[in-house]
C-alpha cells in the first residue's frame, strides 16, 4: 500500500512545486536579464522561497496521492479481492493514514521553523540586492518608497526604461510636490547610492525661489533629476512578520503586546495556521481514501479535478474562518480549524459508511 502511495506522491509534489514555481522562475529571470542581479543571489532567493510553495504543495500531493492510489486499486478491483479474502478496510488503509500522519507530524516543525527563517531570509537578501542593484527595487503597479524624500509609482517597466511615471515628494505642513512623465530612462550608480533618472515628455511642480510655499507647474521635454536610495535602505530596519515568527516567539510576543492591551488576534490566526496546514495532511488521507473508492476511477486528470476541488473547498472554508475571526464571531481556534474539523468529520463518516459495505 505505500509502494502505490509514494510513486504518486512525489510525482505529485514534482509537477505542482513546478507549477507553482513558473511565476517564480519568471520573476528570476527578469531580475538576472533586465534587472543585472546577480544569478547567485538570485538561486538563493529562489531557494528561500521554496519552503512557502512546499506549505501548498505537500498537502496537494497527500491528497492526489490518496485519490491516485486507491482509485487505481478500487478500479482494478484490488480491493474488492482483497475484502473478499477477509481484509477490512481499516487494515487496508491503516499504512497509508500512518503515512499521512507521519507526513503532519513532518510538516509541523517545517512550517513552524523552517518556513519562517527562509521568508526573513528572503526578505533580508531582497534588501541587500537592492542596495547592490536599485534597477531591482524598480517594479511596475507598486509604490516604491525605498528613494529618499520620494515615493514613485510607474505603470510599465522595460529594461531601464519606464512607461508613464509618477513621483511624489512629500513635505511637511506643504503640497506634495508631484512629478509626472510620459517616459523616462534610469541609471544606476551603485557606488554612489543613487539612481539617476532622464524623464521625457511631462511637467513637474517646482517651488518658487522667492516664496518657498508656493509653486508653479514647469512642462518640459526632458527633466533630469538623482534619487538617494542607500541613507533610505539603511535606516530601514528589518524587523520580522508574524508569518516569519517560530510559535515560541509568536507567544512571547502575545504575552508583551497583552500587557499594553494590544489586539493579538493576527498573532494567534498564525499560530493555529502553522498547525491547522501541517495536520490537513492527515485529514486529506482520511477523506481521500473513501472517494478515491467509491468513485472508483484510475484516470490521472480525473483524480487531479477532484484534488483540485477538494483543496479549493478546503480554503475557502479556512479564509470563511479567518474572516469570522476577523470580524470577533469566531475565536482564532475555531476559525482557523474550522476547515480541518468540517473534513475530518466528513472523512470520518465516509470512511466508516464505505468499511461497513
């Protein structure tokens, strides 16, 4: 039964890490032929990220796996032959639900230790080649606010050329200063900590000299102007997320933040979603094995649909948790659980309605 598990399994884990990873892959590739980022920093941000899609696709692999498994033994009436001589279903699927156990048990200390260190660590290395390469921190449909005293939004990125662009600078008890264009060119000056940008076709509000509180719109063909981004870098501390919190730091924090009255709420959801994802394992053998029997079918795409269905029904009754725990009508617990309790009672009572047959 383990052998018929395990082909499927890591197959499984294969091909939907792949999937997920495409939009990853693209990312890398545009920072190493567009961007110049390093290709070695690049690989480790990659790898950093690996651990986040293993979160999604080791439950998707268990639960193709199961379907896989026992939807080719069902139709090939391997289990028929097997109850026949006298073996329950209990016995039939007690390796595979150890399995499945043994894979939540895994998962616990994955999502709990390995998850979180490898986001910092991403988001610690995204830093750094920022300061090593700014082009990198230049991205299409986001506020960047990483220059000094600026804030810029552009619409489209290609190369070290930009598409309708926008800076803001912000001034106290002031107008925001704003800056549009049509098009622009940058350049990057590491050595220096700036980026020096050539805008094309715009206009830009400009203080007058002689009363510093007002201003005037200057239209221009051609507009240069030197961003500052290593002060702003610098002076921005990492800190971490919850999300890339191990449980002990996330209670420690509960215990600090409860003493100035601060709302925990998003502290606890984290906590119950690190162990509520590693035992869906457990809870997709158990409800995989009786409609991987009774639909009876050893079709691959057949069996990926109903994966596909089962783990989509699965999230969205965990985001229906976090949003009534949101909202103060669940608690974080029950919320977050809510998705595991609701299959493990379904999977308990198919499992036992398909052994009693």
């Amino acid at each position: 039964m383990i052998k018929e598990f395990v082909g499927p399994f890591f197959l499984s884990l294969l091909v939907s890490t792949m999937i997920l990873a495409a939009g990853h892959i693209i990312q890398v590739a545009d920072l190493i032929i567009n961007k110049g980022v390093g290709a070695w920093y690049v690989t480790k941000l990659f790898f950093f990220l690996m651990p986040w899609l293993l979160t999604f696709t080791i439950p998707i692999s268990v639960l193709s796996a199961t379907l896989l498994a026992f939807g080719r033994l069902s139709s090939d009436n391997e289990i028929l032959a097997l109850r026949s001589n006298g073996i329950s279903m209990y016995r039939i699927s007690l390796p595979i639900l150890i399995v499945g156990l043994l894979i939540s048990l895994f998962c616990v200390p994955m999502n709990d230790k390995l998850l979180p260190e490898s986001g910092f660590a991403a988001r610690k290395l995204i830093k750094r080649i920022g300061i090593k390469n700014p082009l990198a921190m230049l991205e299409a449909g986001v506020f960047i606010k990483a220059f000094e005293d600026y804030i810029i939004f552009v619409y489209g990125i290609d190369g070290n050329r930009l598409k309708n662009i926008k800076i803001y600078q912000p001034r106290e008890g002031k107008p925001t200063r704003v800056i549009v264009a049509e098009e622009g060119e940058v350049t990057s000056v590491p050595e220096e900590g700036t980026i020096k940008l050539k805008l094309k076709n715009g206009s830009a509000d400009e203080v007058l000299p002689q009363d510093p509180a007002s201003s005037y719109k200057l239209v221009f063909k051609t507009y240069h102007m030197t961003l500052n981004f290593r002060k702003a870098l610098e002076m921005q501390k990492i800190d971490k997320k919850p999300r890339e919190k191990n449980i002990a730091q996330l209670r420690s924090e509960i215990i600090s933040l409860n003493r100035d009255n601060i709302d925990t709420v998003p502290l606890y959801i984290e906590i119950h979603n690190k162990l509520a994802l590693a035992f869906s394992n457990f809870i997709f053998v158990l409800i995989g094995i009786p409609i991987a029997v009774r639909t009876h079918r050893r079709e691959k795409s057949i069996n990926f649909a109903l994966t596909m269905l089962i783990f989509l029904l699965y999230w969205g009754i965990m985001l229906t948790g976090v949003a009534c725990v949101m909202r103060k009508l669940l608690p974080p617990w029950a919320g977050i659980w809510m998705a595991n309790t609701i299959l493990l009672v379904a999977g308990i009572f198919l499992f036992l309605k398909m052994a009693r047959k």
